[in-house]
C-alpha cells in the first residue's frame, strides 16, 4: 500500500504578509533608477485589469472552492500520471544525429573565446547533420546557435540536446545570474529559454555601469522532463541534473574574478533540481519561481548558506497543483511543501499577475525584483 504524506497548504495574503522580512542592504540606487522600477510595477498593475488585481490579493478567488474532493481528484491525476505513464516511453521523433560535445581542456579567463568558438563550431556541424536527417526545425535552432554572435560554454546537440549560454562579460563580472530551466526545455525551445535570459540581461544593463559588472547564463545542463509526463512529479531527472548543477557552479570559480556573487534562479521543476543541488552549491541567493514544490518541508532542509526566496505570479497554475508527497511502491510522487507557505520559511517576493512563463517578461514586476536580488539590493525588492 502507497503511503502518504500530504505536506504544507497555500496561504493566503495575510500570512504571506507576515513573511515580509529583508535584512540585505541596497546599493547606491538614484531617484531615477526607483522611479524606473516604480514604472515597471504601475504598468503591470494597468494591464492586468481589475480581475488580475482582486486575484492577486486572494490568489484563490477565481479557482472556486478546494475542499477535499478536489484534492483528492488532483492527487488522483498525479498518482495516475506515476503509475500508468510509462516511465520508458519512447520518443515521438526519431534520434536526431550529431556530434559528441568537443574535448575541451578546463576553461578559464584565458580561454573562454576558445572553448565558445569550439562549442560554435559544434553547433554549426549538429545543424548540417540535422539538415541532412530531414529534421529542419532542429537544424534551425543548431544554427541559430552557431552565430558567431553566441557564447557557447558548452554544447551537445545529441538527443534533446544540451547548452550552456553566456550573456555578457562572464571573466569580468562582478555578479553572475544562472538560469534554470523547467519542464519542456530542450534545444528545439531553447530559443524561449534564451529570451527570458536575454530579457534579464537587459533589465540588468538598464543603469549605467550595472550591466557592464553583470553577466547571465543560462544553463540548459540536464534532460528536463515533459510537462505531461511521470517524470515531471518526480524527483529522477532532478537527482540526476544536481551533480552537474553543483560541478558547473563550482567550475564557474575558475572563470570569474575572485569574489563574485552567484544567484541561482530556478523555474518551476528547475527548483526541484535547485533543491537538490543547494547543499554545497556556491551560490548568494537561490531564487525558486514557480515552484511545484522543492522536495523538502522547509529551506532550513536545503542546507545551504544562500539566502532562498520564492515567489509565484498571481495567475500561474502551479498554484493549483497539489502540495503533496506520496510514496509509490519506492518511487517519491510529489514535491511537498508549498515554498511560499511561512512554515517554509523563503523571502517571499512580489511577481505580479503574470503566468507561469511569465517571470522574465519585459516589464513585469517579476522581472525588477529578479534584477534587484541579482544586484544585491535586496532591500528594494517588493513584498509580495
């Protein structure tokens, strides 16, 4: 018999108020620079309407009542996607050919431009290998990651594929932001992943001198799972990607100056991988965006010295998803506790009325909170 443990609940705003604690100290930001921020709050605020603002004070007022029925239904699709999915099943498309992923000596400073130039040269022989394959779309998104433009950390155009992308001045700067991924993240949508980067890397750059000290990666490192799949309620693919996560932070350290901040962002199951990789991750700051649940009942569990935030915009179903942990004949369906509960105890921050894809949007008061956590001016960042 499968036990069970039904673990955390949503709160409501009261007590997410009651989480409202920030001990960071902002840096020297000019009257401009708020009012810029203050432009990026009052828009999102205009063009979401009354409705998005009465669900962001009650985050369950248009998702009618969530009496144990519900539950119970909810918990019934997660237990039927464990066990009658099949863990195994085979991909719809055929295995896309190309080349193992370039042998490289360690990188460092002095060899950053070599190691993006052979991960280029990489990309642009994945493209005309998929080309030859009859796989255009695949063949495209290799390309497009060719440009001489990109900087490729590393490259693996076999099967979903794998990339690790810098934006900006990675030997020079003075805070670094790594990105990662959910669910349905692969090299054929990776262009999606790469704008929500792009748009952080130009939040970043918006004041004078900031952007010139800052620079994104978006680490695509892992095999994410299918939004509709067993694997996405479970902890396999985020057991397997945290080794490479911790690895990739720490070989971080032999590129940037010495001192350098890392803020880890984690999106939706990313977070579950974040969770798994915190203890011994040499981040400042993880951030977990909607998140289904990290594994763990609190962020003392993740065992970690960063400062762990949270945060969930007022429309994105995630919300909706049961906080539970079930134990299935060994296997672990499930993530937990709710990390924008106060039993978990995470900075809970502002994201606005976006959805689940919408931390990164241009504009979005998701996206000025994520900046001022990376810049360190934490005690800027909006409660929730």
């Amino acid at each position: 018999m499968a036990q069970l443990r039904m673990r955390g609940r949503r709160p409501g705003g009261h007590e997410r108020a009651d989480r409202r604690n920030r001990d960071g100290r902002g840096g020297g930001r000019s009257g401009h620079d708020r009012a810029d921020d203050r432009a990026d709050d009052r828009t999102e605020g205009r063009e979401a309407g009354p409705r998005a603002s009465q669900r962001a004070q009650d985050p369950h007022a248009s998702h009618g009542p969530r009496g144990p029925r519900r539950l119970r239904a909810l918990l019934a699709l997660v237990v039927i996607a464990a066990v009658v999915v099949p863990l195994t099943a085979a991909a719809a498309r055929p295995r896309i050919p190309a080349p193992a992923p370039a042998v490289l000596p360690p990188v460092t400073a002095a060899t950053l431009e070599r190691a993006y130039a052979a991960n280029r040269a990489d990309a642009a022989l994945a493209s005309r290998m998929a080309a030859a394959h009859g796989d255009r779309h695949r063949a495209s998104a290799d390309r497009s990651l060719a440009s001489p433009s990109r900087r490729l950390l590393s490259f693996d155009g076999r099967g979903s594929g794998r990339v690790t992308e810098v934006l900006g001045d990675l030997a020079h700067a003075e805070r670094v932001a790594v990105l990662v991924p959910g669910s349905d993240t692969s090299l054929d949508t990776y262009e999606r992943f790469h704008a929500g980067a792009a748009a952080l890397r130009q939040r970043l750059d918006r004041r004078p001198g900031d952007g010139a000290r800052t620079a994104v990666v978006a680490w695509l490192g892992y095999s994410t799972p299918g939004t509709i799949s067993a694997t996405a309620v479970t902890p396999a693919r985020a057991e397997e990607a945290a080794p490479g996560l911790r690895d990739f932070l720490r070989e971080l350290r032999t590129v940037t100056a010495a001192g350098v901040r890392v803020s880890l962002l984690c999106h939706s199951y990313g977070t579950v991988v974040c969770a798994r990789a915190a203890a011994g991750a040499d981040a400042s700051d993880i951030v977990l965006l909607g998140s289904p649940g990290t594994g763990v009942g609190s962020a003392a569990e993740l065992r970690t010295r960063a400062r762990v935030w949270a945060a969930r915009g007022a429309d994105d179903w995630v919300a909706d998803v049961p906080h539970v942990s079930a134990d299935l004949f060994g296997t672990t369906v499930g993530f937990g506790t709710d990390p924008m509960t106060p039993a978990f105890g995470a900075r809970v921050f502002a994201a606005g009325s976006g959805g689940h894809s919408d931390y990164f949007r241009p504009g979005s008061v998701a996206l000025a909170n994520i900046a001022r956590i990376v810049l360190g001016e934490t005690s800027e960042v909006t409660d929730a």
